[in-house]
C-alpha cells in the first residue's frame, strides 16, 4: 500500500498546486433557480432568502417591494455584518463559563442557519476551524444535552414507535422532491454522553452542515433525522420539558420493526443514509443488515476506522519505519464499542493484506480493555466481534497479562507503540498511565484520546507532553490547541474525527450512483487521508491535516471513493455521468470532476414560476 500511498501523494499535491482549489465558486455567473412562492414566503424560506441583498429588480419580480429596507446590501457586507457581531459576542463574553459562551455562539450560527442558509454556508466554510466546533463537537454535545430546552423550530425529521405503519406516507411529508445524504440517529449513544432520546437529532444536523461544509452537499438535499423508539434516560423521562416520547426505549425485534420500516419508507424516496451514534449492538446489527441492501455505511463504526487507520500508519511512518512494519506495532485499545472494535478490524484487515503480500504470518497485535479491563478469552459472554481480539494463552503472549488487567498494568507489560482510547470515559490516560507509555517500544510513542465530546477525551496533549515526552504524539477526537514545549517548538494537537473521511464517503458514493459502500470504497478514502500528509509533516508529529482544508481533502477523499467504486463494478453512474465516463477519468479529472459538483454557497438570481 505505501507505494500507492507515495504515489497518490505525489499527484495529489501536484492537483493542489495546478488547479483551482475546489472551495471556491466554479463558475462566475450563478444560473438562476426557479421558485414557485412570493413574498413574505420567499424570506421566511431560508434556501431562497437572502435577506437585505436582494436586488431591486427581484424585489420588483418576487413581491418583495416594501417589504425589506430600502437600501440593498451586498453579500459580501451582509458577510461581514455578521462576523463582526460574532466577534463581537465573543468579546462580550469573555470570562463567562465556557459552556454559556458555547451556546451563545451556536444560538447566533443557529438564527442566521434558520434564517439565510446561503450567509450561514459561506460563514461556515470561510471560517470552518472556529466554527467547527461550535456546530461540531463538542458544542453539539451541549446542544443535544439541552436540546429540548434549546428548541426553537424544527429542522429534519422525527420519526417515532408510534408512528409504525405510518412512515411509507410520512416520508412524503418532507418538502423537497430529492434528498441526497441522511443522517439518521435513534439518540441511544450521543458522543460519550450516553442516551439522549430525541435529543440526539442534533448530531444528523451537525453531521450533515458538514456534509455541506467540507463535501459541498447541496442543503437543499440533507435531511436529518431521530427515530425516537424511547429513552432510558431516567432523568429525561422524569424531565417535563423533554421533546421526545416518555418510554424506556424498544428492544429487541420491536426496535428492529421500527427502524426496518423506516429504511424501506426512505428508500422507497431516496437512496443514501449514513447511521450515526446506535448503540454498539445496534450500530453492528444495522450494518450487517442494511449494508449490502441500501446505499450506507454506519460512521462510528467504518468512518472512525478509516481516520484511525490513516493515524496509525501516520505513526509508523513518524518513527522513520516502512510502512509494512504497521504489522508488527503494538496497540492497546481503550473500549471495545462500536469505534473501538471498527477501529480494530480495519486496522487488523490492513496488517493481514500487508502480510499477504510478503507471505508472512501475523500475530495478534491488539489488546484490548472495557469497562472490565484487558479482555481474554476467560471472559464470559462476549460480543463475537470483540472475541476476534480477546488475548489467549498461546507462545505469543505475555505473561501475567491476566483477564480484567488494569488499562496500566497493560500498558507497562506491553510497552505499545499506539494507546487509543474510544472508551468514552474522561481521564483514563492518567499521569501513571501516560508515564508507562514513556517506557514505548517506539521511538514515537503515539496517544489517541478520540473520544467525545472534550470532557471526555481521555487526556489532553498537554498531559502528554508532559509525561510521556516531547516525542510523543497525539491526536483526539474534539479540537485541543497545539501545546508550546519551550525552545520555539510546539507538541501538535491532531484532530483524529472521523469528519475527515464520512463528508468525503458520502461524496464518493453519491457521485459514483454506488448500489452500496464496500469496503474497498472506505479503505480507498482512508489511504486518501493517509497520503494528504508530507513527510515533513509527519516528523514535525502532524498526523492530520488543518480543519481549513476539509474541502480539498473531502474532494480527493470522494474521488479516491469514486475510482474505487469504479474498481469494483459498483458505479452505476450519477445524473447524465455514467459508469463508462467515469471509468474513463485520470485520477486529477476524477478529482475535478467531484470539485466541480461540490456546491458552494452564492446568491442565484430567483425567478418566480407561480
Ligand atoms: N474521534 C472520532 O472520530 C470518534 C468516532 C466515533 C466515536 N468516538 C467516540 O468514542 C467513544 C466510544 O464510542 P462507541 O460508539 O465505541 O461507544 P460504546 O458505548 O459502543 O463503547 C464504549 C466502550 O468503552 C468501554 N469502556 C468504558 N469504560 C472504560 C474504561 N474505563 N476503560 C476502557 N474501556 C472502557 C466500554 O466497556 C465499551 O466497550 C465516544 O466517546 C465517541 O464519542 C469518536
Ligand atoms: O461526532 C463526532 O465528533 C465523532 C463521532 O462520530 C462520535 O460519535 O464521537
Ligand atoms: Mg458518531
């Protein structure tokens, strides 16, 4: 892989310096967009209005004359209004707790989402490194936390358990004829905050503004949505305000009716879903049930390993060591959920095709804790996906490593090369822990705190730096600063979120018209990511690459997809793009051919057809 990796590397940083970055308008004179309302209808639409900036002539076309302030604004000054109040807001709340300036920036995204969604695009898009994490976690965190409390107006859809039998209809319910990217929810794991109801839809919203951040998704197209099949949340059920149904939650064959009937009412309108935030025993029984039927793939579980998989073979390459040695790196894993054993298997899938090719055998290189510590093979009960890692008693193992270890005495016994944690636990990479992780077999020793939001990361890079050394390396799921070590040199804080490959899979697979998302498909997009990093980088401990540049990296990411897709005969083509054209693209016209279908945020001249 790594001769593929260095090669599309190469092409790829040639694309960026040849031609036009996708992030910008493709073409100068917007076509127009035809609207069948009038009026007030028209600004009280957020897809059509554009608020001050309507010219005159449209206010004349559209019965908008008198109803707006005289003076029309560009949209370049409306830009600018609203970044100076944000600014200002930021101002003003300096010294508040963290969390009441948090929501106050969401609430003012939120208004100008709800209100102008062209302005609210384009700021998001020019500003997608701050903002991020306000429509993005961990503030989304807050907001799902809160939702009920927060609810102002509706946005995507909510389906119940007691709308069984209903949802074939309601799916018509939705105003907008196409719809090319679901993210849909049923609320029972929100980040690392447990259940959350009907509270969780705020993680499809946010999913999906970066769907059209980083992917160009046409807004018009996203569609959010929460099966609400209960809670079991105590204090949510006890909470009067609480917008969702009071219930303990569906199990077993109840639940898989109702979210069954929901997967044949929206496939019956639209193709493509992305699962996001099930619990662990649902996360993988969707999958396995839907995958090769429907158009989706279940991002905690698949986008989660890709963006993994490109940091551990990041690390391998930061301690100046072929690529092929990733098959003999040591990896303790912190949680063995849906991300956790995601994470494994891919990674465990890439040593195995990386042995292959050399004709070597491997070893089981993971160890694995949860709740209970290092899972063997003495554990009662356990999941079939998680006993492919369980540690036996064989040659290869290390003694005294018994079942239920301590996450530490793993650690010290094991001296890994990797330490990632997908537990959902804040802290658990503690001073004692992190000081054994010194003891690494790697030169580069290398901590993953990917859980979410950050109160939930399982240490900070500053803990890292500071214990484990100024060669470490780190990467979490929620944004951290970079740390300064002294000497003008700087301890990187990586980003790892799966929001660097799920905008790009979504891409990939709408534009290739894929009937499903095979695995050659996510692992193409996680080699994509993997290669957007120099060398130069890589020894510096950057892993990843800026926020700022999810628009150029979503577009390769979609392409690599694409031409994968291609690959194995599962593009059928998308609009008046058949399978044959896109077999023909060279990489670069593939690439340009996904940047050019990215939508991008400017105001259409609006004709009215009523
Ligand atoms: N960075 C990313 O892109 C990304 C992607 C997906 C999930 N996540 C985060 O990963 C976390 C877990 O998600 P999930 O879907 O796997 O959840 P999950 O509930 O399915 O799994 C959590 C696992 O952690 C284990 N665990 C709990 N306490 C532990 C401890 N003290 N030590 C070791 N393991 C412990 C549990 O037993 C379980 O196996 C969440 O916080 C989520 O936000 C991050
Ligand atoms: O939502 C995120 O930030 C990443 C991931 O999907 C998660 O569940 O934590
Ligand atoms: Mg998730």
């Amino acid at each position: 892989m790594w001769r593929s990796v260095a090669r599309r590397s190469s092409q790829v940083r040639r694309l960026l310096s040849t031609s036009a970055p996708p992030a910008g308008p493709l073409a100068t004179v917007p076509a127009p967009c035809i609207v069948q309302k009038r009026g007030n209808d028209i600004l009280n639409d957020p897809w059509y209005n554009k608020d001050t900036a309507f010219p005159l002539t449209e206010r004349d076309r559209l019965g908008l004359r008198g109803l707006l302030p005289p003076r029309v604004m560009s949209f370049e000054q409306q830009y600018e209004r609203f970044i100076n109040s944000y600014r200002s807001l930021e101002k003003n709340t300096r010294g508040e707790p963290d969390s009441i300036v948090a929501l106050a920036k969401w609430r003012i995204l939120n208004r100008l989402h709800d209100r102008n969604e062209t302005l609210y695009f384009r700021v998001l898009i020019d500003n997608i490194k701050d903002l991020a994490p306000v429509i993005y976690t961990p503030t989304v965190g807050l907001v799902c936390e809160n939702y009920s409390g927060l609810f102002r107006r509706p946005r995507g859809m909510y389906f119940t358990a007691k709308d069984k039998g209903e949802m074939m209809s309601m799916i018509y319910n939705w105003p907008q004829e196409k719809v090319d990217m679901i993210v849909v929810t049923d609320g029972s794991r929100i980040l690392g905050l447990g259940d959350l109801g009907v509270q969780g839809i705020g993680i499809p919203i946010g999913k999906l503004d970066l769907y059209v951040a980083a992917a160009g998704i046409n807004p018009q197209k996203v569609l959010p949505v929460i099966i609400d099949v209960g809670t079991n949340n105590e204090k949510l059920l006890e909470d009067n305000l609480y917008l969702g149904l009071r219930q303990p939650r569906l199990e077993g064959e109840e639940y898989m009716a109702v979210v069954d009937e929901f997967m044949e009412a929206v496939h019956a309108r639209w193709p493509q879903a992305v699962f996001e935030d099930f619990q662990m025993k649902w996360a993988f029984e969707t999958l396995e049930r839907y995958r090769n039927r429907f158009c989706m793939f279940n991002d905690d579980v698949q986008g989660t390993a890709g963006v993994a998989l490109a940091g551990l073979l990041g690390a391998v390459r930061a301690q100046g060591r072929p690529l092929h040695d990733f098959t003999s790196q040591k990896i303790v894993v912190a949680g063995a959920g849906s991300a956790g054993i995601g994470v494994l298997s891919m990674a465990k899938q890439e040593m195995s095709r990386m042995l292959a090719k050399t004709g070597e055998e491997g070893h089981n290189q993971f160890w694995v804790l949860d709740k209970n510590g290092l899972i063997t093979k003495d554990r009662k009960d356990l999941d079939p996906a998680v006993a492919n890692f369980a540690r036996g008693h064989g040659p290869n193992e290390i003694p005294d490593l018994h079942e239920g270890a301590s996450l530490v005495e793993v650690v010290r016994k094991v001296k890994p090369h990797v330490l990632l944690g997908l537990s959902g636990v804040g802290g658990i990479f503690n001073e004692e822990v992190l000081k054994a992780m010194k003891e690494s077999d790697s030169p580069r020793p290398a901590i993953f705190a990917m859980s979410n939001p950050t109160t939930k990361a399982e240490c900070t890079p500053e803990d890292v730096f500071k214990h484990v050394g100024e060669n470490a390396i780190f990467a979490s799921g929620s944004p951290f600063s970079n740390v300064s070590l002294g000497n003008g040199k700087t301890g990187y804080a990586n980003q790892a979120n799966n929001m660097y490959l799920f905008p790009g899979i979504g891409l990939g697979a709408l534009l290739s018209g894929a009937r499903h998302i095979s695995d050659d498909m996510l692992q193409a997009g996680a080699e994509c990511l993997a290669s957007y990093i120099t060398d130069d980088e890589i020894q510096k401990g950057i892993l990843f690459p800026e926020v700022s540049s999810i628009r150029h990296i979503t577009a390769r990411v979609g392409a690599a997809v694409v031409r994968a897709a291609v690959a194995e005969d599962l593009a059928e083509g998308c609009r008046t793009v058949g399978p044959k054209e896109l077999g023909s693209m060279s990489e670069s016209q593939t690439v340009e051919y996904v940047a050019r279908n990215m939508w991008y945020p400017i105001y259409s001249p609006l004709v009215n057809n009523k």
